[in-house]
C-alpha cells in the first residue's frame, strides 16, 4: 500500500506563503508611484513606458546581498538587508546616469517565516520610496533541500531609465587630469562579509551585541549598517552634466571597480592620504591577516562611489555634494595610463 504524501509533509507549506504575503501587501502596495499598472498578485507587474525623457534608455541590473544574510540571522534584524539589496541596485544603474523605475525580489529559504519576510520586504518598501521607486513584484520560495535550515536568501533586479543625453560614462570626454571625488560607505555594504564572519565570530569569538573592537558599534550594527543610496546627492549633478563617470565601489574594491569605467589609456590615480579607513576595516585586515592589496580589492574601505569630474568643476561639485549634506572629497586624479588603478 502506497503511502499517502501532501506538498507539506514534502516540506512546503502553502499557508505560510499565503501568511508572507498577507504580511507584506501593505509594504508593498507603500511604493506604488503614478507609473504603476497593477496590484500584488499578477502574474506579472505592469508599468507604463510612457517616460519624460527625449531618448529613454532602459538601465537594469540585478544583485544579492551574499552572506550578509547569516549575520540578519544570527543578529535577529531582517528589515536592513532589504535596504540593503534595494541600494546596492539603484547605485548599480545610477553609475550610468539612471532613475530607478522598479524592483522585482526574489526570496527563497528552506522554510518561509512569514515574520521574517515581512521585515525583509519592510525593509525594500522604505528604500524603494525613498527613491520615487515602485516595488513591484517578486517571488517567495520555500525549497527544503536546496537550502540548510534556517537559511534565507534574496536577490533582486532594478529597471530604471536615463535621457540618452545624460547617459554615463562619456569615456570620449575623459582626460589627463580629470579628477576622482570619493563618497562615503556606510560600511561593508553587501560585499566582504564571508571574510567578517569568520574574523567576528570564529577567530575573534564575538557575540554579534560584543562591542565592535576600535569602535562604538556593536558587531550588530557595524555588520549590519545599511549599504547607503547615492541617489539623493548625485542624481542633480548627472543631470546638470557636472560629471563624466561615477564607480559604485563593491565586490572587487577600488581596484576592479574603478576601472570599468575607464577608456583604456587612462588609469585611476589614488592619493590614499586623503581619507582615513574605518576602523571596521583596519579591525578585519589586522585580525583577519588581510594585506593592503587584497583589501583594497575586496573591501570598499570607506569609499562607496567614485566620481570623475573635470578639474575646473571640482569645486562647484563639492559645493553642491557638501550643500546636499554629503561630504565629498578629492581622492585622486585621471592620469595616462592603460585603464587600472594606481596608489599613492
């Protein structure tokens, strides 16, 4: 005699999605702008491509926030991981000159915990209206054995447009001489922190609400802090065309990051005196072991994103950056070269 299987005692539970999205609705339904054409629960989102711009150019990117998932879960705090991944992609297509339309998220664990996906896509809705930027749709899935128990993970993707005119980088208009302005990271973003658990709490042996040693954070908030949007103070000076590139500096550092947004007879000139490293990152390269050449291509160091500006605008830039509560400085300068970075 056959025995008898349901789809939850195989381990899915459709009453929990149906929870998760109870939950979430309203969040969700927080970030409808005026371009919105459909209601959760479509098999898929509708937006109007009506757009202002003269040329519209349709930006799009999609990312994760990695490992910074397990500290989520060991610290208990969910909402600040969906700013995170919301963030990281509207910097991804702002480096280009891009307004962010749309999110899509895609959630997935070995169990759904309805609870937890609320705070998750709390955490997307408040960075998505902060941004004028609609949440659109996504997707829960529970899948036990694909993930280990208690694991959760999150991915998104972002459509956003930008006026032809204002598209960046404009590598023919790059030169000897142009200037890098640094922006601040608010930390590790979502990049490095396969390298922060294991320093935190397998060589350290940190409990996630120990102060963060060099600094007056718990290990919580430091691990935890919200990967920052540049939208805010950058997107005035794209469309004043103030700039020439930008760099969203995440996996990869400065030193693979820069470069993407470089002709190939030009490098990126770093003077590092110009900034002091958090000490977030002097405490993991010194416990971790971690060199200045492998730092610098794995961690952000305190730079979350890089302009290109021509010399004689330098100054009006910083005016508007400080004038937008945004303290911007001259990290280094375009020289020729063969497209790297160099320090000094």
């Amino acid at each position: 005699m056959s025995q008898k299987v349901s789809y939850a005692s195989s381990g899915v539970d459709i009453n929990r999605q149906d929870e998760a999205l109870r939950r979430i609705k309203p969040h969700v339904k927080a970030t409808k702008t005026p371009g919105v054409r459909s209601d959760i629960g479509l098999f898929g989102g509708l937006f109007d491509a009506r757009f202002p711009e003269t040329k519209p150019i349709l930006v799009s990117s999609m990312d994760g926030v990695g490992t910074k998932m397990k500290v989520a879960r060991r610290a208990g705090i969910w909402d600040t991981v969906g700013q995170d991944l919301v963030n990281h992609c509207i910097n991804d297509i702002l480096v280009q000159g891009a307004r962010p339309l749309f999110f899509l998220d895609y959630i997935a664990a070995q169990q759904l915990e309805p609870e937890v996906i609320e705070q998750i896509v709390k955490g997307m809705a408040t960075a998505c209206q902060a941004a004028g930027s609609a949440l659109i749709g996504g997707e829960l899935a529970e899948m036990p054995g694909v993930y280990a128990e208690g694991e959760v993970d999150v991915a998104g993707t972002i459509v956003g447009v930008v006026d032809e005119a204002d598209l960046l980088p404009r590598l023919d208009d790059m030169a000897d001489g142009d200037v890098l302005i640094g922006l601040a990271s608010t930390g590790l973003h979502t990049n490095g922190y396969s390298l922060a658990r294991k320093v935190c709490f397998e060589l350290e042996k940190l409990d996630v609400n120990d102060v963060l040693p060099g600094t007056t954070q718990t290990v919580a908030q430091a691990l935890l802090a919200i990967h920052r949007s540049y939208l805010a103070p950058v997107m005035p000076l794209v469309k004043a065309h103030k700039l020439v590139a930008m760099a969203h500096i995440t996996g990869g550092g400065l030193t693979d990051n820069i470069p993407r947004v470089l002709p190939r007879t030009l490098d990126a000139e770093i003077d590092t005196a110009t900034w002091q490293i958090p000490a977030l990152f002097t405490f993991l390269m010194e416990k971790g072991g971690l060199g200045i050449d492998d730092a610098r291509q794995a961690l952000n160091l305190g730079v979350g994103m890089v302009l290109v500006v021509k010399a004689e605008r330098v100054a009006e830039v910083l005016d508007e950056l400080h004038a937008a509560e945004e303290p911007g400085w001259v990290l280094g300068r375009l020289v020729q070269g063969t497209g790297v970075v160099r320090y000094r």
